[in-house]
C-alpha cells in the first residue's frame, strides 16, 4: 500500500511521504487563493471551493479564512456554511450532512497520533474518520475529535470538545461533550 491508501484506511503512515507532501501543497494553494479571494467574488471563491473539496452539494458557503490538510477527502451535503477560521484536519474522510450550520472557530481533527512515544516519535500519524449528519448546529469554538459520528438534528453547544459518537436529537455540551438534553420531533 502507498502512504496515501494507508492514511485513508485508518493505518499508520508517514505523512512525510513525497506524494503526499504534493497533495498537501496543492491544497495550500488553494487555500492562500480562497483566503486572500475578494469578498464580493463569490463565484470565483466557489468555484475554488469545487476544486479544493472531494464534493460538496448546493449552496455551499465557507467564509474566510479557512484551513484544511488536503481538501479532498471533505464532502458536504446541499446548504452546508461554515463561519470564519473553521479547520478540517481531513487525513481520513470529513462527512458533513445537508444544512450542517458551522460556527467560528470550529475544528474537525480526523488526525490523530499514536499513544506510544517511540511510535509517535517515529513521526507514524493515523486518522480516524468523522461524520456529522443533517440538519446539525456545531458552536463556536468546538472541536471535533478523531472517529466521532454525530446524528441528525444534534445541536453541538459553544466550546464543546467531542470526544465520542452521539446519536441523532440531542443537545450536545461540555468538555467532554455529553448529552444535555433530548430533541423532541
């Protein structure tokens, strides 16, 4: 296996890996343009958006500056939003849902480190996918951690650090997050 299909399916890699340093520098690229991008050329920031993500659904909308590892491995529904300086750690796949409604300074870390120092110290990273379903509020300052799923309809408080999967209806809070409340239909 390459270091890029083993850093997708969730193994050890090295990310000092020539093709991915690449991926890593085209993303960045992008990024600089999208970043520095007149505020009222919002076709042109789109059609960077297109360029920079795996796929993205209609009337997506990510408000500058913006930060992410490769771009490609991020997929979002119809109507997603992301407020200012939101990062997307995506060595593994980064799902968001239709009318997923993203904060200011919110943070998914798909990557992650092994526990073991001399492993760690080896410079061997991982990831571990996250999937944010549909109609999902995340506030300000929360960050995402490695291999979390997050329902439909969860409202993820200001500040959270989600640590762990939560299911669909429920008001998400805390360090770590734990469920507040249900959503009642």
């Amino acid at each position: 296996m390459t270091e890029k299909e083993k850093m997708l399916s969730g193994q050890l890699y090295q990310a000092g890996d020539p093709e991915l340093v690449k991926e890593r520098l085209k993303a960045r690229k992008l990024i600089k343009t999208f970043n520095n991008s007149d505020p009222e050329g919002s076709e042109f920031r789109i059609s960077l958006l297109r360029k920079l993500l795996g796929s993205s659904g209609k009337n997506i909308w990510i408000e500058p500056p913006f930060y992410c590892d490769y771009g490609s491995n991020i997929h979002v529904g119809d109507d997603v939003f992301f407020n200012f300086n939101c990062v997307v750690l995506d060595v593994t796949p980064v799902r968001l849902g239709d009318r997923v409604f993203v904060a200011p300074n919110v943070q998914f870390y798909a990557a992650t480190h092994p526990i073991d120092a001399k492993i760690r110290g080896e410079l061997w990273e991982f990831g571990k996918a996250i999937t944010i379903g549909n109609d999902v509020w995340i506030g300000g300052a929360s960050v995402i951690c490695p291999g979390v799923t997050i329902g439909d309809r969860v409202v993820i408080g200001a500040g959270s650090v989600v640590t762990k999967s939560f299911p669909s209806d429920v008001v998400i809070a805390g360090n770590p997050a734990r469920i507040i409340r249900k959503i009642e239909a």
